[in-house]
C-alpha cells in the first residue's frame, strides 16, 4: 500500500519488476508537461528504446512537482525520501536526475564511491562548483567539463545566450539605443536561470541587456506593457518560470496567453517547447538532445565502462533554430526565406 501511494502521489503506478529487463529510473524535478524536463526525458527514453529496444529497458519516471505543489524546502525533502523509498524498492542500474532540484535534493541519497550503479544528471543551471562545494563528487573541475570521482555524472545545461541574441540581432537590427529586455521570475530557479544567463554574456556588447524581476502577477503585466510601448526593445525573453498570483501559482503554461496578448513583439525563446505556447522562437539549446546526451553516458556505463573519471561531465552541445509560424502572423513579421532554411518549424 506504501509505495502504490507513493507512485499516485509522484504521478506513476508501478507494475511488476521485470528481472531481464535493464532498470532505469528517472527522478524529475517538474511535471509531466513541463517545458524543460518533458523534451529531456523523452531524449532519455528514445536513446535507450533506440539502443536496446522497448522489451529490453523497463523506464519509471516519477516527478516532483516543484514548482506549482512542492514548492517549499519541507515539502521537497518529503518527495525526496519518497524518490529514495522508490529507488530503494525498484532497484535501478541507472538513475536520471532532471533539472536542478532532482539534483540538488537526490545527490545526498544516490552518490557512493563502490555502488552498482550510476547516477546521470541532465538540465543542470546552477553552477557545478556549487554542487561540488556542497556535495563534493567530482575529481576536479576542468573548465567547462569535470571529472567525477564517485558515480555521478552527466550534462551540464548550457542556455547559448549570446548566439541567441546575435541571431535574433540578424533578424531584428538594433539601433545603440536598444535593449534586450529578460523577464525573470521570482523563484530560486528563474533567479539560478538568470545569473547563468549573465555570467553567459559577460563582455557582451553587441546591445544593452537588462533583468526584469517580477514579483507578482500585476507586476509582470506592468512589465509587459511597459516592453510593449518602448520602441527601443526590438525583442525580449520571456523566462518568469513561477509567479504568485493572488495565493496561487502560475507557470509558463498559465502565463503564456498573457504574455502574448500584452506584447506584440518577438518574444525569443531559448527552449523549442516555448514555441508550442505560442512564442515566437529563435535559438534554443535542443532539450531532447541534452536528454540524449545524458543517455549515452549511462549506456556507456552499461556496456563496461567502470571508470567514472572517463565518463566526464559535460556542456549540452546542440542549438536548434525554431520558429511559430502563427506567431510570426500574428506579429505581422516578415522573415528573409533563407531563415527558415535547416530551422525547425512550429505552426501551432
């Protein structure tokens, strides 16, 4: 009864163990339809489908939910010893941690230095040397990679911020008078979101960048109105991931109508699931490939590779270019042709 009432509440109902099959369980900060963990978790799942076939791999996914019902320190610790109790039953040779909260409140309960297992992590923002100042996993940090030295790996989320603007620049030329406006949230991670995103552009200077915090729904709608009326932002990024809205959260799903009903400009996306809200698009890491990415080094491990320190963390390495055709309509944008050449097209 226990652990049917932990697979309700996190969202999956387990059937039997399959003994054959390679065990893989992915802990997911979000939900099912969240614009970040969905695309990396569908990347995960395909890779090993595609490697193995479906027979042979027996994936669970259990979420979090933190950002709309988990949202206190408290009430994740709780999803947390409840992932662990899952882990503990299932018995896994792979576990995926997706985004920064999976991480964060999962590494404590899966690192060792002699287990039968490994732990990947995929969607990582908060900087790694964090993590390791408080966990310590890592053998070193070399740049942009590192080398584990227990058994946890995996890709680091890198969100291509300055090849972002520079290619909605070629579509949207700026005067030195223009800005770039980020509209963050106030959430601990819209707020790890944008400091990665401004440590990305450090020495930037192709056009002026400003951060946006809102804090509440009336807030946003002011900030909104207030990029819509200012002739001297051609563009802006809409990334308030959570917002309070008279005692009830909101996400990216929820506010998305109103970013777009309030502003008739490009609204960038830096991930490709944004244009199925809506948005306009852009440059986008390819979630789905970061997936992929953190698959492969489980698969590595899988067939024989014990040595961690080979299996090194590193940066997502894939951009897509995504445009919402009815976005651009709906802007009454005109777009070259040879943009839309090798780019992926939304016309939802």
């Amino acid at each position: 009864m226990f652990l049917l009432a932990l697979f309700l509440f996190v969202g999956v109902v387990p059937g039997p163990l399959n003994s054959e099959a390679i065990r893989v369980l992915i802990l997911a900060s979000y939900n099912e339809n969240d614009p970040c963990g969905s695309e990396q978790i569908k990347g995960i799942k395909e890779k090993f489908y595609e490697i193995y076939g479906t027979d042979a791999v027996e994936i669970r996914t259990l979420y979090m939910r933190g950002r709309k019902v988990n949202v206190t320190d408290s009430t994740r610790k709780v999803v947390a010893e409840q992932f662990y109790q899952a882990f503990k039953e299932f018995k896994p040779k792979v576990v995926f941690l997706v985004d920064d909260l999976a991480i964060d409140y999962m590494i404590p309960y899966l690192q060792s230095d002699s287990a039968d297992y490994i732990v990947v992590f995929t969607g990582m923002n908060k900087k790694l040397l964090d993590y390791q100042r408080k966990y310590g996993f890592m053998e070193r940090i070399e740049g942009h990679t590192a080398i584990p030295k227990k058994n946890i790996t995996g890709i680091i989320e890198k969100i291509y911020a300055k090849l972002s603007i520079k290619y909605a620049l070629k579509l949207f030329p700026a005067s030195p008078m223009d800005t770039v406006v980020f509209v963050f949230g106030p959430d601990v991670i819209s707020q790890i979101v944008k400091e990665q995103i401004f440590h990305e552009l450090i020495g930037f200077n192709e056009i002026q960048v400003k951060a946006i915090t809102v804090k509440t729904f009336e807030d946003l709608i002011d900030t909104l109105n207030y990029i819509n009326s200012n002739p001297h932002i051609p563009f802006y990024y809409p990334l308030t991931l959570t917002i309070d809205s008279a005692g009830k959260l909101m996400d990216m799903n929820d506010l998305a109508p109103y970013y777009k009903k309030f502003v008739k400009k490009p609204d960038i996306t830096l991930n490709k699931f944004y244009c199925y809200m809506g948005f306009f698009g852009g440059v986008s890491l390819d979630f789905k490939a970061m997936g992929e990415a953190a698959a492969l080094k489980a698969i590595d491990y899988l067939r024989g590779e014990k040595d961690m320190r080979k299996l090194r963390v590193e940066e997502a390495n894939v951009v897509e270019i995504v445009f919402n055709i009815s976005r651009i309509k709906e802007l009454s944008l005109k777009i070259p042709f040879w943009f839309f050449v090798n780019s992926n097209i939304v016309s939802k």
